[in-house]
C-alpha cells in the first residue's frame, strides 16, 4: 500500500505536464524521484543486504 504514493505521484506529475503546467509537474516528478530514492535505499539495505 505505502508504495502507491509514487504511482500517484508520478501520475499527477504527467497529468499536469499535459496541461502544461510545468512547474508544478516538475515538483510532483521531484517528489516521485525522492520517494523511490529513499524507499531504494532502505529496501536496498534491509532485504537485498546491499550497503549504499
């Protein structure tokens, strides 16, 4: 469930960059990017015992 933010995140990001409001959707992608760098990296060092 915690791993839909992303999904959400991600889709408002490419809504509002087809109408055109770039800012906004560069911060929603902004978001995405750092929601799945920081789930990366403890997913990273938990389950695949990879230390970053």
């Amino acid at each position: 469930m915690y791993m839909f933010l992303p999904f959400l995140t991600a889709f408002l990001g490419l809504l509002l960059a087809w109408f055109e409001k770039r800012f906004a959707a560069l911060i929603l992608l902004a978001i995405t990017v750092g929601i799945l760098m920081y789930w990366f990296h403890f997913h990273a060092t938990d389950a695949l015992n990879i230390s970053l």
